[in-house]
C-alpha cells in the first residue's frame, strides 16, 4: 500500500520538475522529487553540484502507511536559477501533497472502516422479515389512502432547499486554518513526529500483548453475541405476546376479516392424505418433511419437545416408546393447544392435567397401532400443535435405530425400524434431523451411516449433538465434540451442525427451566469461549429456526414440481377411466359403499312385503320336515303297536306332552330364524335385472352373514310358543267334514313318502329286481342275495300272521336262520333283525294306508265317539292333532317374524353397516375390482392436487 502511494508521489514530483525553468536534468533520479528518491534509493549519493543544504531539514510521515523517516537534500541547481524561488515551490509542493494525502487517507480509511462497521451491525442486527405481520394492516394500505402527488407538491422548492445546505466559505476558511497548522515548525508537525518516534515503541508492545487482546475480544465478542441474544428473545417474548393478543382478537370477530387456513395447516392436509394413498402409475410422495431419526435414547422425542415448546410425548427409562411414526404439524395460534387429525377434542398444553392425558392418548394410539406379534408400526399417527411463537414446519419422529433386538421384542422388530427410516429418507426433498447422544461415544452411533446412506453429500442433513452438558464433563478432550460437530468423526456430510442441551435428565423439568439451562449452560461453557462452538451453532431456539427455515426453503423449491407430477397423474386417470367405463359415474370406495348400504336397505325391507300365507306355508312346511320323523318312529309307530284305542291314546298323549315340553318350542323356533334366513338371503343375492351391481355382491354376502351371526331370537319366545303347541295338541275336536278329509290327506302324504323311503332303502339292501336287472344288464352282489333270501323268508313270516307284532321273537330268528342255512345261505341274527325292520315297517305303512281309506267315511262314527262300530280312525285324529299344532305354530311364529324379528333384524343390519362404514380395511376387503381402485386413485389425485394448488397459490401470497 505504502509502495503504492510512493508511487503516485513521484509521479507528481515529475509533472513538478517538467514545468519548472532553469532547471538542467544531469540524470533520471535528479528528476524525482526529494521524499521519492528517498523511498527509492535512500542511500543516493549526494548530487556533483556543490550547493548550500537547506536549513530545513523535512521529515517524512504518513497515518496510513507508517514508513520510516529519513532526511534527504534537496538537488543543486545550476548556476543562474533563482534559488528562492525554487525553494518556496517545493515546500508548497511539499505542503500541498501532505494535505492531499490526509484528505485522501482519511476519506478512505474511513469510508473502508465505517462500511466495516454498517456490515457487523447489519449481521447482528436480527431479521425482522418473519414480523411484518406486527404492523397493522391499514399502514400497508397507507398508499391507497394518501395522495403521494399532493405531498410532493406541498414539498419545498430548490431555492428553498438551498438554504438548508451548508456553508462552502466556512468550509474554506477552515481548510485554510488546517494549511496553516501544516505549516513548518507548526505544533501539528511537532506532534506528528513525536507520534511517528514513539511508533515502534508501540508496535512491540503490540506484539507482546496479542495474545491477550484476542482473548479479549473473544470475550467481548461473546458478551456481545449474548447481549443481542437476549435482546433477541426479549423481543421475541413481546412479539408472542403480541401476536397472541392479535390472534385472540380474531378468533373474538374484533377484525372483520375471514382469517384463513394456515400456510403450515394446508400442506399437512396434503401430507395426511398422501400417508393413505397407495402409490400407483409411478407417482410418489416427494413432498418435504422434517425426519427426525436417531438411535434410541438419544434425546429425539426431548429435541421435539424443546421445538414444540411443550412435553408431549411419553417417556420411559430405557425402554422404547416411540413405536410408530408420529407427525407434528407446529403452527402459530392464540393458544397452545394440541390435537388429533381424527378428534375434535383440543389438550391445552399449559394445563399438566391435559398433558398427561395427551401422553397416554399417543402411547395408547401407538399400542393400538401395533399389530400382534409385532413392536413397531407403519400406521401414522397425526398431531397438531399450535401456540404463540411457533416455528411452522412438519416434522415425522421415527422409532429409534436399535442394535441388538431384546426380550420382549418381536424378532423382526431391528430390520422393521430401518426400513422405516428409510422409507421416510428415501425421499429427495426430505430434511433429516440427524440426532447424535453427545455423553456416548462416536463410534457406537448406528444411525450416522443410515444418514450417510441415503445422503451421502448431507444437502438435506442437519446434525444435532444433544446432552452436550454431559459430553463436556466427561469427554477428557473438548476438540472430540469440536470434531463431531463439524462432522469429522462421521462419514456423513450435513448441511449444519448444532449443539444442544434437553435437561438435566429429569423427566419433571418444564421447558422453561430446561431453556434457562442451557442458556447458562452455553454462557458459562469453554466450548463458545474458546470458539470450539460459533454462537449460531447452540441452543434449540437456533436449532428450531435454522430448522424452520430449510423447511420452507426445501418447500418452495419443490411443491410445484409436485404439483405438476400430479397433474400429469390425474389425467392418465381420466383417460383410463374414460375409456373403460364411458357410461358409468366415478364413485369412489365411500360412495359405492354408500350406495351399497341404500340396496341392502331396501332389500330388508322387502321382507315386510312377503304376504302372511307365504310365511307360514313355509313355517309349517319347514316345520313338519324337521319333527316328522319324531313323529312318526317316537309317537305314531309305537302308539300303532298297541292293542286297543284306549292305550293308542293314553300313550300318544304322553308322548306328546313329552314332545312339547322338550324338543317342539325350541325346533319351531331354530325352524323361524332359518325360515328368516332364507328369505333374508333370498333378497340379498337375487339379481335385478340390468340394474344388479355385481361389485356389491361380496358386501352383501358379508353384510349377511354378520348379521345372521349377531342376530338372536327373543328368548321368551320359546315360553309363549309352549303353551299355544301344548293347548293346540290337547284339542281333539274336529268340527266339520272338510277338517277330517284334510287329515286324511296329511296323513296318506306322510305315510306315502315314508313308504316311498322305505322301499328306497330295501331295494338298496337286496338290489335290483329282475326288470332292472335285465333291462340294465345288472347284477345283483353277494351280500345282496343273502339279504333277498331272507326278505323273502320274512315275508313269508308276515303272511302267516298278518297281525304280527314289530319285533321278532328268538326263536323265530333261529327258525329263519335254520331255514336260511338249509338252502345254502349262512346269515347273520342281526342282519335278519335289520332286514325284518324295513319289512316290517313297509307292511305296516302299506296298512295304515289301507286303513285311511277306510277311515274316509268314518267322520259319522268320529262323531259318535265310535260307538256300536267296529271302525276306529283315532290315528286320523293324532294326525289332526298333529297338523292343527303345526298350523297354529306357524301363525304365531309369522307374527313373531313380522311384528318383531324383522324390524330386530333391520337394527342389526344397520348396524353392522355402521361398523363396517368405520372399518376402512373391511370396505376395502369387500368393495375390490380394477373399477374400485381407479376411482379412488381418481379421487385422491384430484384432492391433492387441489389442496397442493391452493397452498401454492397461498405460498405466492405470502411471498
């Protein structure tokens, strides 16, 4: 700099020496002016001219340049010049370029020194951009308000403005003053010289104390940078309490203004939705988000909770608690309040009580989530928290990375974690909260080489060293945090690096005094004093807002691309969706879910619609079909065997009682709940023509059968039921001919189709006949031929004593095994008792159809009591019992079904509708198909891409 300025020097001193006369130039140097030659060449010998030295000897000095003094001689001039003369221009010469000098030093020092000092206040001055919104609202409308051309006319004009500037005369008589104070033998060059002499005294002193005024202005620099600190968050504090006052005058209508949806609240609607839409057609979530990961206990839930400003998640020592991913939406608000996606009901944060009822409502969320046999989840757990003084963004905390899987664990439960963790990683626009344990050591961090993984340049990575209190007290060597804070101990990269400390351990702090900790922690700790740690680097109050703002950086460079993304996706979809189902409407699983409730709906009350005689031919049809044969092998056959009418009765009228009391209630009953079942069913799964919808038809079955299943008879129906069949089967009165010939007709069905069984069953036990046989070139089997010769023995039995009792006698089964064996045939006793059973029992059917032919026209003698009448027709008079019973059951359980069982029917469907409407993975289950999918893709794609224009549109807004 002082070689530059000497430079400009002799430069002037040539221009000087050209324009002078009588000047004679011997050489180059005998040209330059005498302080140039004596920077130049300072031992320059003396000129060959021979002249007396000037009796004023000029000492040289400058403020900028410091350069050593010398005394120099002027140059002799040839003979015939006017010495005088000569002499007074160069010491004006002389006076004139020091003038120069301290003007021109002192402009640009000063200029370089006060542009020094504007940029340091600049930088410590904070940024008030995020607190434009203090200023009310009408000073921004101030220029729809005011007339800017009126206030430039009513401004002064030139001549007036002219009089304010400053007076240039005084401005010369003091230049003219500074000229002569420069003048020789001045007191202002005595005192230069003696601060040029007392100069290099200064610079050793200098040089002795530079260590101490390093440390001195480190510690100046620290107190500076605490002063504006607390400058900072005072203003601050004043500024929530501002804005919360504001905010709270909003929500009271004090502004008529609509106060519109959050930037933050809008972009985590997106989020949400984007957690349930399943990723087709190559379209992915890449929107930004804050994951924050780190190994177990390594103070991720405590760094969330200093950010959030309030302790809300659950705590334990040592174990995991964070057992599925928990997003946290931070917004600003009047109040700090916390909640739910899915719930209306807002925890105040300030209250301990809502605290702790906010704390176990995520544990038992994240228990809720985790399916058996499992220790993590995949399922999102979604939370807003809003307060004053909140830094916006959307952070996702991850379980912990763990090492070793222990008891208790699901042996899956490390491979799930880091799957997790990447998932959220692998997204290009996502910001990861890297958190480091600084009181263990480096080498045992797990989730540093998952970051460097999935970030190997650390664009998107912010480190954070948390319990750095306690990494200070034990780690022998303060430069080991200093490595780890600038990431030199790690292979990963990151964007920044924080320090931070979350308490003193004990899960009782509150957030302030962990906050009052670690501000004298950090004010107290050699690693800012010694510069180990820059101020910006500490706290999480710094953290948060470096936090915040690559957040929204990260956002805006990236939603629209999004946004984009999507837009392309949606129309892929509607050109699908147009080309295979041109004529159908695009309704999504919720809808078709609805329209599905609204049929099956109808369909049950159709049942109201089936007409009274249809229930009860089916009643008593489907009754008789279950106790027919109890009737007639228990009470009918056994009654038949006896030997006269009076102990036919006795014993049918026991049998009965017995029937009712047991058995018949609970079968007339079990008979209506299948009859209501059918028809039930019926309904649900006819097809109705063109307008069937066959994507219901596995909702409907579903619908159904749940129903069925929760569906209960009333249990005092059975009671009521038993004395109306017990009365009903005491009656033996028939009224008219019309009742009798119909109980002839129901007992000739029945015993007909019995018969009909019966020869069924002895055609399959001797085979075919010899028509069959011929006719179909078949054959009969061994055992089938020794079953033929002994029917054919037995019926000859029968035909010797046509009123032989039902069961077979020994010695009668030994005489038709002897006769058997006597043709050749062995047999078995008890194959000639089984054989005798059918043979009996068709002969005995093929009776008592002769004797309701007989019975025809015994209604006379019926109502004569069978007097003086060797007729008696008392099992025509049990098969009235018998159908009267079933008639009278049926009409009372059609008025069960109607009045009563349908509409408990219809609750329950309802019901069960409800439960499956709430149950998002049964709607799922049930309503599937390429036509299904494509509608909801159609529906999510075109929500979020209207949410994700809404926000840009909000975000272009704000900026």
């Amino acid at each position: 700099m002082w070689r530059t300025r000497a430079a400009a020097a002799c430069v002037i001193c040539r221009s000087l020496a050209n324009s002078s006369y009588g000047i004679k130039r011997k050489s180059p140097l005998q040209n330059l002016h005498l302080v140039s030659r004596s920077i130049h060449h300072p031992y320059y010998p003396s000129a060959k001219f021979q002249r007396p030295p000037l009796r004023i000897s000029i000492q040289q000095f400058s403020s900028l340049n410091r350069l050593p003094l010398h005394k120099t001689k002027l140059l002799n001039v040839k003979h015939g010049y006017q010495s005088h003369r000569n002499f007074w221009l160069a010491r004006l010469a002389s006076r004139l370029l020091r003038v120069r000098y301290l003007i021109l030093g002192s402009a640009v020092g000063g200029g370089y020194t006060a542009k020094k000092t504007y940029e340091q206040w600049k930088d410590m001055i904070p940024d008030l951009e995020d607190y434009k919104w203090i200023v009310p609202d009408f000073i921004w409308e101030l220029d729809e308000l005011v007339d800017i051309e009126k206030l430039l006319k009513a401004l002064p004009d030139a001549d007036d403005l002219a009089k304010l500037m400053p007076d240039f005369d005084k401005i010369g008589e003091s230049l003219a003053s500074l000229k002569g104070f420069l003048s020789p033998g001045s007191p202002g060059e005595t005192a230069f010289r003696a601060t040029d002499q007392g100069y290099d005294n200064d610079k050793q002193f200098k040089k002795v104390s530079d260590k101490e005024k390093i440390d001195q202005l480190q510690e100046e620099l620290l107190r500076t940078q605490l002063k504006y600190q607390r400058m900072l968050e005072r203003l601050e504090k004043e500024n929530k309490e501002l804005r919360k006052l504001v905010l709270q005058r909003d929500d009271k209508g004090i502004h008529q203004r609509k106060l519109k949806k959050s930037l933050i609240d809008m972009y985590s609607e997106v989020l949400d939705i984007l957690s349930d839409y399943d990723a087709s057609y190559n379209t992915q979530d890449h929107l930004p988000r804050v994951v924050v990961v780190g190994d177990q206990s390594a103070g991720k839930t405590s760094v969330l909770e200093m950010i959030a400003q309030a302790r809300i998640f659950p705590r334990g020592s040592g174990e995991m608690m964070t057992r599925s991913p928990v997003k946290v939406t931070l917004s600003e608000g009047p109040h700090h309040v916390a909640l739910f996606k899915d719930s209306s009901r807002e925890f105040d944060l300030t209250k301990e009580e809502d605290l702790a009822a906010l704390r176990n409502e995520i544990e038992i969320r994240m228990r809720n989530s985790v399916k058996e046999g499992c220790t993590v989840s995949t399922e999102t757990i979604s939370l807003s928290v809003k307060g004053p003084g909140l830094q916006r963004m959307v952070l996702v905390d991850l379980p912990g990375v763990i090492s070793t899987v222990t008891s208790g664990m699901a042996p899956d439960t490390k491979e799930t974690i880091f799957s997790i963790s990447k998932a959220y990683m692998q997204n290009p626009n996502a910001i990861i909260l890297c958190i480091q344990d600084g009181s263990v050591d480096a080498e045992r961090s797990i989730v540093t080489d998952l970051v460097s993984q999935m970030d190997p340049q650390g664009k998107r990575t912010i480190f954070v060293l948390t319990k750095v209190d306690l990494a200070e007290k034990n780690v022998a060597s303060p430069n080991r945090i200093q490595q780890i804070i600038e990431g030199k101990l790690f292979p990963m990269k990151a964007l920044g690096y924080f320090a931070v400390v979350t308490g003193k351990g004990n899960s009782s702090e509150s957030i302030e005094s962990i906050k009052e900790y670690e501000e004298e922690f950090f004010q107290n700790s050699k690693l800012l004093k010694t510069s180990m740690l820059k101020a910006h680097q500490v706290t999480t109050k710094n953290l948060s807002l470096a936090v915040s703002d690559c957040f929204w950086k990260m956002v805006r460079e990236s939603v629209e691309q999004q946004a984009d993304a999507f837009k392309a996706t949606r129309f892929n979809l509607e050109t699908e969706w147009k080309n295979n189902y041109p004529r159908l409407r695009e309704l999504d699983r919720n809808e078709l879910f609805e329209k599905a409730k609204n049929e099956i709906l109808d369909e049950v009350i159709s049942l109201t619609q089936v007409t009274p005689k249809h229930w009860e031919d089916m009643l008593e049809k489907t009754l008789w079909e279950r106790v027919s044969t109890h009737v007639i092998e228990n009470i009918y056959l056994p009654a038949a065997q006896t030997a006269n009418s009076g102990t036919f009765n006795t014993t049918v009228d026991i049998k009965l009682k017995q029937w009712t009391d047991k058995q018949l209630p609970n079968k007339a009953v079990e008979v209506a709940w299948e009859t209501l079942q059918e028809e039930f069913s019926r309904f649900m799964t006819e097809k109705k023509g063109k307008e069937h919808d066959d994507i219901f038809d596995k909702l409907k079955q579903a619908v159904k059968e749940e129903t069925i299943k929760r569906h209960k008879w009333n249990e005092r129906a059975e009671d009521s039921l038993r004395v109306i069949q017990h009365n009903a089967l005491e009656d033996r009165s028939i009224s008219d001919k019309q009742q009798w010939d119909a109980a002839i007709h129901f007992m000739e069905e029945t015993l007909q189709s019995r018969l009909k069984d019966t020869e069924s069953v002895i055609e399959d036990m001797v085979g075919p006949d010899w028509k069959k046989r011929l006719w179909h070139w078949v054959g009969r089997t061994k055992e089938q031929n020794i079953r033929n010769e002994t029917k054919n023995e037995l019926e000859k039995l029968i035909k010797c004593n046509e009123d032989h009792p039902a069961y077979l006698a020994n010695d009668e089964v030994t005489t038709v095994r002897k006769n058997l064996e006597a043709r050749g045939v062995a047999v078995d006793p008890c194959l000639i008792k089984d054989t005798w059973h059918q043979i009996y029992r068709r002969y005995f059917l093929k009776s008592a159809l002769n004797h309701c032919n007989l019975c025809r026209r015994g209604f006379y003698y019926y109502q004569r009591h069978f007097v003086d009448s060797e007729l008696e027709c008392n099992d025509i008079v049990l098969f009235w019992r018998i159908q009267r019973m079933l008639a009278i059951t049926a009409n009372t359980l059609r008025q069960q079904l109607t009045n009563t069982e349908v509409r408990r029917l219809e609750k329950n469907v309802k019901e069960v509708l409800e439960d499956f409407a709430e149950d998002n993975e049964k709607k799922v289950k049930l309503l599937t198909g390429k036509r299904v999918q494509l509608a909801e893709d159609l529906k999510k794609v075109r929500e979020i891409q209207e949410k994700l224009e809404a926000f840009i549109e909000a975000l272009h807004q704000e900026k």
